[in-house]
C-alpha cells in the first residue's frame, strides 16, 4: 500500500509540475514571423516579352525582307518611338535578346545572351541601350521609356 501511496504520489507531484509548463497566456507563444514578401517593384526587362504582342509592336511591313533576319517577328515589342525611328526589343533563337533600331532606311539590330544590349546605329543616331536598370557607369545617359536608354 505504501508503494501505491508513494507512486500516487510522485504521478501527482510531477503532473502539478508539469501545469507549470504550460500556458494559456498566448503572448507566451513564440512564433515565426512571416516571410515577408518579394518588394522588389521594379520589373525585369525581359518582362515585356510576357505581354501579347500588341498592333504596335509589329515590325512594318515597309522593312526588307531582309531586315532583322533571324529574329523571331513574332516576338518583336515596340519599346520607343521618337520621329522617324522605332526602337523594338525582340528575341532571336540564335542570338537572345534583341534592341532592333528601324530608322526608315536602314535598319539596325544588336543581340546578347545578357542584358544589357546597346545598339549604335547609323551617323547621327545616339547609342541605345535596352536594359533593367542603367548600370552605375552610365551616368551620361538618360532614360527614354522603360527599358529603354540613350547616350547623351
């Protein structure tokens, strides 16, 4: 019986000491805090690929047939017009990303695998650079529409 006793007895103690432990105070409770959200708000240049290619962005007709070959003309997003000449940004199977410069008279194209991708045309056109951000380097160009640089 003394055994009985002392078993009950210990079972008691350590479930009183056992309440302790526990809670129901709930700012006692550790919780992870929650994974904050990507605030990155700036979208990646290649961003304008995932759009539908509008009526504007369609290469005109008036090209040569042997303008921009190679580039996938389905592809092709009009980036900037400013007069007489478009800037494209385009994607080619063979060459990645594409600035494509259509001046009305003689068509220009520049493509890399990475971005940025700059385009010196034609005399008296100013380097274009089509790009996420402008590299901290560039601080003689201005921004002209989004992606989308010139050299001053």
């Amino acid at each position: 019986m003394f055994r009985k006793s002392l078993v009950a007895g210990v079972v008691g103690l350590a479930a009183i000491g056992l309440t302790g432990c526990g809670s129901d105070d709930a700012s006692d409770v550790v919780t992870e805090p929650p994974a904050s959200p990507d605030t990155s708000s700036e979208r990646d240049a290649l961003d304008v690929f995932t759009e539908p290619q509008a009526a504007e962005d369609v290469l005109p007709d008036t090209l040569p047939a042997t303008a921009f070959e190679g580039v996938d003309r389905d592809s092709t997003r009009l980036l900037w017009a400013d007069g007489d000449v478009s800037y494209y940004a385009a994607t080619s199977p063979e060459w990645g990303t594409c600035l494509l410069v259509d001046d009305g008279e003689s068509p220009t194209s520049s493509c890399t695998e990475d971005l940025p991708v700059q385009s010196t045309t034609n005399e008296g056109q100013k380097t274009t650079m089509f790009a996420d951000t402008l590299p901290d380097d560039y601080s003689d160009w201005e921004k002209v529409a989004d992606y989308l640089w010139q050299e001053r």
